[in-house]
C-alpha cells in the first residue's frame, strides 16, 4: 500500500472509515448500503446524523440554520448561491481558480462586484485592503484555495450576509461559523468521499429573490423535503457521517486543529529552512494550513526529489499546473507521521544534493 | 441477511458487484477508492471503461454520442434537457409522477405541450392516441413508471428529437435506442448505486438555443471536458461501471432481457390466477417489467399477506402511497428465485385462506 497520500482531493480518509465503509458495502443492517432505499429507517437515521454532526462540530445548532447533503459538487453551488440569492448585485472575492469560476456563474443572475484579486500574481496571496459595499445580496468567497496554497485566516467583517465556500478547510479549524449564512463545502477533502456536498444555510436568507427556481436548484424545495427531494446519494452521505463521527469521537475540531497546526508547522519551517526549496505564497500569514505549495529553487533536483518522495511511499504531491512545483495537501486524516517522513525526505534531499 | 430485495431503488445489485465494491474501498491499485484523485490514472480508466460500456450495451458506438456520467440525480436531467434544449415548445407524455415533475420543470424554459395523459386514471396505462407536433424542439416520456408499474413497449415514431428518461428500464432490455437522441437515467435502478446519472446524447442537438446555460447545467460544457468538468461521483461511477460490466460478463442486454421477461411471466401470472389478488395496471400490454404493482381484492388477508413474505425473507414489497398494494420491483440483479419465493408466498396465502 502507498502510505502516505498527499492527494488534493479526493483525498486520505480515516483508515477506521474506509473499514466501516467496506463493512457496509457487504452488510448494513441485514443489506447492502449500496442497495437499501434512501427512505427506509435505516437511511432516514444517516441522514439525521450527518445534519447532527455537521451543525455539532460548526457549533450551528438551534441557531436558524438547515443542513442538507445534495449531489453535484460545490460548482453547482457556484450557481446555486447566486440563483438563490442574486437579485441585483453581489461581492466577489477572486483569491483564485474556483473564485473566478463562482464569479463567472454569477455573472449569469446580477452584477458581480470583484472587490479584490490577487490575479495579477497568480493568486500568492490574499487581498486584504478592500471594501464590500453595504448594498450587495451578499459577500462571496472561499476560505481556502487548494490549487494556490492560500488560506484565510479571520471572517471579514461585513454587513451583508456572507456565502462561503469551505470544501476544502471545512472541519479543519476553528471560525466564526455564525457569522456565515451560507456555507458550502463539496465533501472530498476533510468531510468525505466524491458526490456530495454539505449547504449550511440560515432560513432568513432565502426566498428573497424575484425569479422563479428550478426544484433542484431551490434551497427551499430541497430544506422541506428535508434533503430528501430526490434520491440523495446514500453511499456518500454515509461516508461522510463516518467521516464527521469520526472526527468527533477523536476529540473535534479543537483537536484536529491542534494537530493540522502541527503539520503545517513542520512543513512550513522546512520550506523556509531547506535551502533547496521555497515557498509559493508570498505573504506567510496567508499560507494555507491545508495545502502547503512549493516550488524548488533548482530544477536540476526535480528527479532525485521525485525518486526520493515516492520511495518513501508518498503519494500525489505534484503541485496544480498553474502552480507547478509540489504541493503537499494536509487534510484532517493525514498523520503527522506523513509529514515527518516528507520532511525528512526535503532534507534527505538536502543532504545528497 | 434479507435474501429477496424488492426494493423500487435504490435496489438490489448483483452479490459480486458488492464485493468488488467493497475489496476497492479498502484496497484499489494500493489506496482506498475513496481517497483516489479523479485525475488519477486509475480513474480516468473507470470513467472511460464506464462509458464504453453503456455505448455498448446500448448499441450507441461511433453514431455520433456522447456519454456523461454527472451528479444531482434523474431529477437534475428535468432542468438540464429543458435548459439545454427548449427553445420555444416542447411535447411532454404524461405517464406518472416524474413525467409531472418533468413537465414543471420544463415550463420555465418555454411552452409545453401535454400530447397525452392518464393522470385522470391515477396512472394505470399508457396512453396510446397522441400525436406529437412536427414543430416542437423534442418530445419527451419516460420507458418506465416505477410508481405505477407501467412500461412503454415501443419507441413512438415521431419526426422530432426524442429526449428520454430510462432511470427505470436501462440496461434490461432491447430498444431501438439510436432512435433516442437523450437518453438519461439516475444509476440507482440497474446501473448502480444512488449517486451517478447516465447522460446519452447525440452531440448534434445541441448548441441550438438562445439562452445562456450556466457550466454545470451545460451538456456541452461536460462533454467538453469529458465528463470530468467537476470531481465525478467516483465511487457511484465506479459502482456502475462494475454493474454494466457483470451485465456484459453474463451476456449482455439479450441474456439479461429473457431473464426480465421470465420474472415478469412468473408474478403475473400469478397475479391473474390467484383469487385474492389483482394487478393494479388496467391495459396488460403496458405492465411493467420491472415493476408489477398489485393489491390484494380483500384488506382483511394484509396481516397474514405480509407477515407470510416477511418470513420469506422478501423485503421491500411494499406500494408507493399514490397507489397503495404491493409493488415487487424486479430489477436486473434480483433472482428468478426472489420471484419464484413471492409466488409461492402468494399461493401459500391462498392455500391458508
């Protein structure tokens, strides 16, 4: 087995849930999961127990909100949101690939305002000076950019209600998650498997727009049918109720960012301490604690790096090709161990070259 | 374990598919299938092994279509083809409750035309005297109406493009299907788990309205880049490609259909015989293969009905509330054995009444 993987998404999962998963597949309660009706009891309780630990690890309980787990990916959020939301205006932050693609969506339903971007340089940092005007739908952006390596550490402060997009630093770390009305988050990074995706969304917010939306795109069709309008995908959903229980019977989020702050820690101080490698984003305060990009200062490394990582059993850390260079993603169920051996490989590295 | 799962779907699946199932979630090429890139070598491999094989089934090869395997369910395909396709009318065959929920989709895109409906008769046949304008973008019906347990037996012949939903039927039997220009079917039934849909379409249909379509709405856009616009489903996908390839490893349509209609011969048969019971579908050439709806003529032998078929280890008999009675959903993967079972149970009921 590869030991190690460093996958961006779809991503490592806890060993415990791919055995639970398997356990399932062949026999879940006298059936296999991949045969058992979305409405019978025994899926009903998935379902409610993935809303429970959603809003228990984002502390949203009794606080406005509905869960539901819908198929189609965080894209089709991109243009849910602003079907939903869009009457005539909305604030975009551009920190990167899917900000564009969220932006270009929205394009679709209202004005777009891009408040910042951080385009001109390939997206290395964050934007941090710029305003959201106070008569916008709603404020955009994603709290973590994989392909770049960028991270956002505090909530804006903004008096519009606030659409985030989490998929991929959801369930990491501590935020102000009350301060969100909406919150999307595909499940393959920290949440679960591919072909699902959580939408956390305050009541209050909707059905202010003037356009009629199509059932499946309408938050309001989906939170009556209690997310269950269509045949939601079991499979997934069950994944990531193991997924999110897991996390929970491990100690939570305090715990999990505790040791996410740890990895980031021992990569970070080797990209700056190795003198064979160096890092992409360029204001340190926005690197990412999920995906840690970097580059090698000489090319002429490239492939006794390469023998050495994948000797060591490391898997997928070949950065996005508009980055290139490497990229190590950290997700929840990544050992420090993984990083310890990546680390060690970097000065291995260090010490032939 | 439950022996004989009637369930009207998600539903049964062949055994070995399972284990296949549920070997790759702990052990695919050295990581979980759960934790694989989509963009891996590995997946890229599923997706194209999975698309080839439903042209095969489908006899659809080098004529022109394209196959997609997205997210959001038969429900999302209600909005996609109308988004895609109508530009100023279309024809809609009422069959059931999807055919509604189609036809109110398709509304907000442009005007729609009911050729036809059995809705006044709670849907209990086909109706068979419609005529379908030559001056509408497509015609649209359902093969199968699982609710109801009636199937359409021939392709109508119409001048206009044919934009079909097959959730219930594909894969179990022969159809003229290159006189289909869309066909699409949530997995859930014969192709796979919950999760996946199946878009067929022929590429020269589309392109062709006005409107702008949003990326993830857009046929067009998916096929582009080869089903992978997004993060696939990729354990649904998966799970389907291992179900269409058991079709294919134990003889394909052809073998699968005689066992289809075997199935369907045993329970009607048995529904037209035994005294206690009769068929909910008024017309008997449009009973479904897949679905045999029945209800027993006196409520008083229920308990006794019941109780006996529980013993039996059958599960999932029960009807849809529009309809009421049993259903017993006989899908690809369920055995000629489960239906042999019911049918003695249904005897054994009369015997002991």
């Amino acid at each position: 087995m590869l030991k190690y993987n460093f996958s961006a998404g779809p991503c490592v999962l806890p060993q415990e849930v791919f055995k639970k998963a398997a356990d399932a597949v062949l026999d879940f309660n006298d059936l296999s999961i991949l045969e058992i009706s979305h409405r019978s009891k025994d899926f009903v309780q998935v379902m409610e127990q993935a809303q429970s630990l959603a809003f228990e690890h984002l502390g949203l309980q009794d606080k406005g909100y509905k869960a539901l787990f819908l198929g189609g990916g965080a894209s089709m959020q991109f243009l849910m949101c602003a079907y939903n939301l869009l009457e005539n205006k909305a604030a975009y932050l551009n920190t990167g690939t899917w900000s564009a693609k969220a932006i270009k969506e929205a394009k679709m339903f209202g004005e777009v305002i891009e408040v910042a971007s951080s385009k001109d340089s390939n997206y290395n940092h964050i934007p941090k000076s710029y305003s959201v005007p106070s008569d916008v739908d709603y404020f955009h952006f994603q709290t973590n950019n994989t392909i770049f390596g960028t991270q956002l550490q505090e909530t804006p402060s903004v008096e519009v209600p606030i659409v985030c997009d989490m998929s991929s630093d959801i369930f990491s770390r501590q935020r102000d998650f009350d301060k969100y009305d909406l919150i999307y988050a595909g499940a393959q990074k920290n949440m679960g498997p591919a072909g699902a995706t959580l939408v956390v969304v305050k009541e209050e917010i909707l059905g202010k727009v003037s356009r009629s939306i199509p059932s499946m795109l309408d938050y309001k069709v989906h939170i009556s049918k209690d997310s269950m309008f269509n045949t939601p995908p079991v499979f997934p959903i069950y994944v990531s109720m193991l997924t999110m229980q897991w996390l929970k019977d491990n100690g939570g989020i305090s715990w999990i960012e505790e040791l996410n702050n740890k990895k980031a820690g021992l990569i970070y101080n080797e990209i700056d301490r190795n003198p064979l490698f160096e890092g992409f984003v360029t204001d340190k305060a926005d690197r990412s604690k999920m995906n840690a990009t970097f580059v090698l200062k000489d090319e002429a490394h490239k492939d006794a790096f390469d023998q050495l990582w994948k000797d060591a059993g490391i898997n997928g850390l070949n950065g996005h090709r508009s980055v290139g260079g490497y990229r190590a993603s950290m997700y929840n169920a990544l050992s420090v161990e993984a990083v310890e051996t990546l680390v060690s490989v970097m000065q291995e590295l260090e010490r032939k070259g």
